[in-house]
C-alpha cells in the first residue's frame, strides 16, 4: 500500500505538472464550448479532434473502472455494517445470495439506487447535485480525522495497540500530529464556496448537508446502535486478548 501510494502520488505529481503547462489560456478553458476544461486543454496542446478524442477517452474508461469498483466497495462495506448491526434494517442489508458465488445483492441494489438518485438530482439543481459531491470531501476528512484522533490518544496515553505488520516506530505521532493538523485545516476549506461573490447558487451548502447527515447519526446511534452495534473493534480486541494470552503463557512455560 505504501509502494502504491508513493508511486502514484509521484505519477500524479508528473501528469499535475505537465497538465498545467498546456494551459496557454486559462479563460477559454474555463468556458469551453464542451463544458469540460480538461478536454479544452487538450485540443489546445494537440490542434487534432481525432487526438483530443483519444486522450479524452482514456480518463473517462479510467472512471467507468472506478465507479465499477467503488460500488463493489460500497456495497461490501455496506454489507459488513449491516452485518454488525449498525444499520437500519439490517436484517435486509446483510443478506447474501448464492448466484453462483455469494453476493449481497441487497446492499449492491442498495449503493446503485443512491448513486442514481444523487445523478438524478444534477436535472433539478445543479447547485445541490455540487453540495452533495463536495460532501464526500468533507466525510473523508471527518473519518480520518476520528480514526488517527483515537489512535493518536491510545499512542499517547502509552495503551497497547493491536499488532500490525507496519509500523512507523518513533515517527507514528509526529506523522499523527502532521495529519490531524492538515485535516483540520482541509476540512474547514472543503466548506468553503468556490466563487468570491456567493449566490445561492454558486454557495457551498456542503456544510449544511453534512451537518443533517451528523445530527442523523448521532440521533441513530443514541436511539438504536448503541444497544445492537458492537463493531469489529470488539472482534479485534478478542483476538488481541487470545494472543497476550498465549503470549504469557508462552512465557511462563519457558520460564519454568
């Protein structure tokens, strides 16, 4: 995971680059006729429709494959939450069919019908379709934040963390302390409206949205979760248990 992330982010860093010394005329991207400025960019680079067409093609495959797989992912992770109890109607999500191989089919249809639904909102309202999307920003940075949050105080506290087979040894809370600060600072930013003269249509109500989805949280958790949800942090810590168990045993025996 870390090799993947170096050298993506490297890959990454290269194409940003190249990317931004083929804008010769940052207005007329912004106001291409194709509504897209990436394509504008391009055409502008390249003089050629039939090479503007065939580097265009290449990100919009690249996409058709992660929406592929982010709902393979979102479905399973909707399984797994359903299957902890931690949804309502759980008992519906974390059913599995056998066809062929075993496949929540109930949570796929569930994350396929939620993403047509937030495509179908771009037809009425532009400026909420945008508030919606900018919120998944906005809901990474909020679960970053609570997982290296709570990590972070057990680390400085000096409490027993599972066993992992990485580990940043000495530099953990540095890069900890270095992560939370960022996050904090983009997750304040995501809030932020992307024009200087806000009109409600051009208003980031991503805060507003995110703020529902909080108060709807907060308000299941209280009303149903805590009394059925256990997590998989229960699970972990059991078997974090069995092997300090095993451990002092370990010991014990050798030491008689």
């Amino acid at each position: 995971m870390i090799t993947t992330a170096v050298l993506n982010g490297c890959l990454g860093l290269v194409m940003t680059i190249t990317y931004v010394f083929c804008i010769t005329d940052l207005d007329d991207a912004l106001n291409s006729p194709t509504g897209y400025p990436f394509i504008q960019v391009i055409y502008a680079s390249t003089g050629s429709k039939a090479g503007t067409t065939v580097l265009a093609c290449i990100p919009i495959v690249l996409l058709i494959a992660a929406c592929i797989s982010v709902l393979a992912t979102a479905s399973r992770q909707t399984f797994a939450f359903a299957r902890d109890d931690g949804l309502p109607g759980a008992h519906i999500w974390r059913k599995v069919f056998r066809l062929g191989t075993e496949i929540p089919l109930n949570a796929v249809i569930l994350s396929l019908l939620i993403t047509v639904i937030l495509a179908l909102i771009n037809i009425g309202s532009t400026a909420a379709f945008n508030s919606i999307i900018s919120l998944l920003v906005s809901s990474l940075f909020t679960a970053y934040f609570i997982s290296i949050s709570c990590i972070l105080l057990k680390r400085l506290r000096g409490e027993p963390l599972p066993p992992s087979r990485w580990s940043m040894g000495r530099f953990a809370v540095p890069v900890n302390i270095i992560a939370i600060l960022y996050i904090v600072f983009a997750f304040t930013m995501s809030f932020f409206p992307t024009t200087k003269q806000v009109t409600p249509v051009s208003m980031n109500w991503s805060v507003l949205v995110w703020g529902v989805f909080v108060i709807f949280s907060i308000i299941v958790y209280f009303v149903q979760g805590r009394y059925v949800y256990k997590g998989p942090v229960v699970y972990v810590n059991k078997d974090f248990e069995s092997e300090e168990r095993e451990l002092q045993n370990t010991t014990m025996g050798q030491a008689y």
